[in-house]
C-alpha cells in the first residue's frame, strides 16, 4: 500500500505531502497519525528550516475521512478522535519553531481547510477552492476552525462561511485574507517549494520568535505583548544570525543566516 503521508527533505525544506489522491486526500486515522509524526520529529531537527504541506492529486484535502470509521460507527465519540489526532496535530503546527507553508493545489474542505490555515504562510494554486464542509453533514468546525476563521476574516465572513458551508474559490479566499498569494496551477509546485526555501534561508530563530509572538498575541493585552516582544527580542540580540545580519548591513553584502544559537 503507498505511503499516506510522503516525506521528502529538498535542501532545508521538509516536504510533506498527503497521498490519498483518489479520496482527495481525506484524513484517515493512518494519515493523521503520520502527520502528527511528522510534525513531532521536526521540532529538534536544526537541518530543516521550513516546512511545506502540500497534497496529491487534484485536491488538498477533503476533511475527516467519512468512509473510514466516522461514518460506519453508530453515534460515534468524535471527541475522542479529536483529542486523540486533530487537537495534537493543530497544536503542533502552531507550537513547531519552523515556518510552515501550506501550498493548497486543490479543494481544501472541512478539516483540511483548517489545517491549512494552521500553517504560517498559506498559498493557493487559482484553481483551488475551500468549503467549511461541516455543516453539511451537522457538525461545526473543528481543527481550529472556529479560532482560525475570525481571525483570518472577521466575525461575519467567519460565521456565514461555517454556516452556510458554500464554497469559496481561490480569488475569493485571497480577498478575504486566508491566503497570501496565488499562483498559476502549471507553476504552483515549484512557486510553493520556491516560497519555502526562500523562509528556509531566513534567520531561524527570528523566524520561531515570530511565530511565539503570534501565537500569544491572540490571548494578550497590549502590555502583556509588549513585554514578550521585549523578551523575544533580547533572545534574538544575543543570537549569531543577528550579529551576521548588522555585520552584513554595514559590509553591503547578502546576510548568511545559520540559525546557530549563540
Ligand atoms: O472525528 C472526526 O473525524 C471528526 C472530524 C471531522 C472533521 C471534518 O473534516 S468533517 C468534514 C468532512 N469532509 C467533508 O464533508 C467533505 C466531503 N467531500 C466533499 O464534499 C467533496 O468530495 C468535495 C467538495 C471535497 C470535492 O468534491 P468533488 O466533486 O471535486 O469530488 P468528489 O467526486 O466528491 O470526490 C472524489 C472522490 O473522493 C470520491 O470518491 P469516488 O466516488 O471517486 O470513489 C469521494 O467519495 C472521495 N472523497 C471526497 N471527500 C472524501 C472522500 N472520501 C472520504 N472522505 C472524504 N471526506
């Protein structure tokens, strides 16, 4: 049977891309415990400096897998699955110190629109669209959704996108904000590990601050977020790449970042 989750490292760059083409990548119990694999042996591997989900096929992925458990079970505990794969998988995205790109080639619905949108830096090929599928078959949305989505496009798109589960296209999702650029689908694959290579060059441990910044400001005041900017940034100042970056300022010359600490 193929590998549901293909990993490949291409420089700094790790490549993972969901294999299920022919059920639009669904997220089968296999596949969401080879993500949260993945995403877990990231966190201590200082060769790769970015990180890029894509999908297979046609689509990015079509959500929970509908064939495969969820739907055969009688009242089934979705909690449980959950807890047990959705939930740790969000917070690993968000807590990995890496620059994610999530590179939606296709549909993106229910659950994997949301797990696109729990990446950094979200592109879309123009011929991808996305749907909060949920409502469809009487859920809400999960995997960050309800999170994600107000803050991405405010309340009122947030709310009518999950409730009236309709599917956007990719110029409409570009001008409500869910992602930051679009490409042609013919040059998508090279433009998303073009993107992540280019994050992958960039200096490391600014890169994970932001991401720590980012991630707190949802919860923070205005004082408590000063003071963590004040704390982050005097981390950074003591780092290599910082000095390197004054050092090739002053030189007139490209910086070189190592994402050394120290
Ligand atoms: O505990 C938990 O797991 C709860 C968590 C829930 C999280 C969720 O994500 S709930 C939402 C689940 N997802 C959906 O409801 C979306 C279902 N899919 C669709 O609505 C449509 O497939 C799409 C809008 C995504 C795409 O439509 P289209 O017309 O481009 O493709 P298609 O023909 O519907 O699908 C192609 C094949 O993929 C098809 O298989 P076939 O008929 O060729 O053998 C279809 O059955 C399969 N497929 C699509 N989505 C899923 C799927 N198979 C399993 N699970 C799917 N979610």
């Amino acid at each position: 049977m193929a590998e549901e989750l293909l990993i490949d490292t291409v420089g700094a760059v790790r490549v993972l891309t969901l294999n299920r083409p022919d059920r639009l990548n669904a997220l089968s119990p296999a596949l969401l415990g080879a993500l949260n694999e993945a995403f877990a042996a990231l966190t201590g591997d200082d060769a790769v400096r970015a990180v890029l989900l894509t999908g297979a096929g046609r689509g990015f992925c079509a959500g929970a897998d509908l064939l495969q458990g969820l739907a055969a079970a009688s009242k089934p505990d979705l909690g449980a699955m959950i807890d047990a794969q959705y939930n740790p998988l969000v917070r690993k995205m968000r807590g990995c110190p890496k620059p994610i790109v999530c590179a939606v080639n296709g549909v993106a619905a229910g659950a994997g629109m949301n797990l696109a949108l729990a990446g950094d830096v979200i592109i879309a090929a123009k011929s991808a669209n996305f749907t909060q599928a949920f409502v469809r078959i009487g859920l809400l949305p999960d995997a960050g959704g309800t999170y994600f989505l107000p803050r991405l496009v405010g309340e009122g798109r947030a709310r009518a996108l999950a409730m009236l589960g309709e599917t956007i296209s990719a110029e409409q999702a570009l001008e409500y904000g869910l992602v930051w650029r679009l490409f042609e689908d013919e040059a998508f694959a090279t433009e998303a590990l073009t993107l992540a290579t280019n994050l992958a060059a960039k200096p490391a441990q600014s890169l994970a601050a932001m991401k720590r910044a980012f991630n707190a400001s949802a919860g923070n005041g205005l004082d408590a977020q000063l003071d963590l900017e004040r704390d982050l940034q005097r981390e950074l100042g003591y780092s290599a790449d910082f000095a390197e970056g004054v050092k090739a300022f002053l030189e007139k010359r490209p910086a070189v970042f190592t994402g050394k600490v120290g």
